[in-house]
C-alpha cells in the first residue's frame, strides 16, 4: 500500500469541524527566530506576511489574537533539560531584544503575550484558560518553528479539546524536510493544514 493508503486505512486524516469563535496563536515570531542576525532565526518574512493578512483580519472581526515567546531568567538556563538538548535556546534571555514579538507581525497592544519555557504555547502557561473565558471552539495556529513550537502547540491545542487549523504558509521553520514532514503529521493526526487564503474566506463567512 503505499503512504495515504496506509493513513487512510487507520483512519487517519479526518476533517477538523469548524465552529463560530476562532482564535488565531502565533507562536514565537520574536527576533530570536525571525532576525537571522541571530544564529537561532531563519528568513520567515514571508510567513510573517501570511499571518498577518489573518490576525489583522480576525481582530477586525472581534477574534482573539495570542502570540508567544520563549524567555528564560539567566538563572533557569542552567537547569532546564531541554537546554540541554536545544542549547541555542538558552540565548532567549528575558529583556533582550530576542524575545521581543517582530514588529513585523503587527501585533496591538491589546494583544495578549503568553511568555512560555517550553516547546508548547499550553504547558506552564494560562493560555487555555485565557482561550476557555473568550469561549474559543477552533484554534489557526501559525509561527515558528513548524517541527518544534508549533507541532507542541498543535498537539497540546487538540488535548487541551480545541479543534486545529494549520496554514502552512504561515508556519516556517530553518529547513524545509522538518517542515513538510511535520505539516504532514499533523495533517494525518491532529489539525487541517490549510493556508491562509482557505482561513480568510472562512472568516469572511463567519
């Protein structure tokens, strides 16, 4: 059989419902990974661009817009194990310029900022709690990177009882087979990876 046989057969790969009250998570667009003057940051310019046709679109229309960063006390850095593994990460210091959301992202200053010390926007964090108060049903998930932080966030959003779009045009990472792959992934298991044009033309409707 070959791969989408295999999916298809355990009965992968189902359509996500859609509800009424979306939500739009970017996840760490911060000049960590988005100013490749940075050795932890890739080009993702043109994601950048994607998400915010969507979260300029959803705020007009009332929807909460949520972003995320990583930011540690130097004092964590030594202690935590995924630093261990990801040392890069430990540059992500609280205060600095690398944990700042990109402007670029056109994020408003009534727009909360969930500063999180993992992979996953939920663990740790109060942001099922904030999505639970404004009634949320469905979550579009962008940011970076696609096989880290928001894969994390996808699989955390589903367990956590929100259905999952993903536009892959809004998601970047710093190499295109960890990309795909994991788009792919998520797509058979857990969201509808879409892109941001399908998005627009769901909110318009709502």
């Amino acid at each position: 059989m070959s791969q989408e046989q295999v999916y298809k057969a355990a009965g992968f790969g189902q359509t996500v419902p859609r509800g009424t009250r979306p939500a739009i998570i970017v996840v760490d667009f911060s000049y960590g990974f988005t100013d490749t003057l940075y050795p932890t940051a890739a080009e993702m310019s043109a994601q950048i661009a994607a998400t915010r046709r969507l979260t300029d679109m959803g705020r007009a229309r009332g929807f909460p817009v949520i972003y995320t960063t990583i930011a540690y006390h130097p004092g964590e850095t030594a202690m935590l194990p995924w630093l261990r593994k990801a040392a890069g990460m430990a540059a992500l210091v609280e205060g600095s310029r690398l944990v700042e959301i990109d402007e670029a992202t056109g994020i408003q200053p009534g727009d909360p900022v969930i500063t999180k010390k993992g992979a996953s926007a939920f663990h740790g964090t109060a942001l099922a709690a904030l999505l639970t108060g404004a009634g949320v049903d469905t979550l579009v998930v962008t940011g970076a990177t696609t096989s880290g932080c928001v894969r994390a966030t996808v699989v955390d959003a589903v367990q956590s009882g929100f259905n999952v779009l993903v536009p892959a045009d809004c998601c970047a990472d710093r190499a295109q087979a960890p990309h795909d792959a994991n788009l792919y992934d998520m797509g058979q298991k857990y969201a509808d990876v879409t892109d941001a044009a399908d998005i627009e033309r769901w909110f318009a409707a709502l």
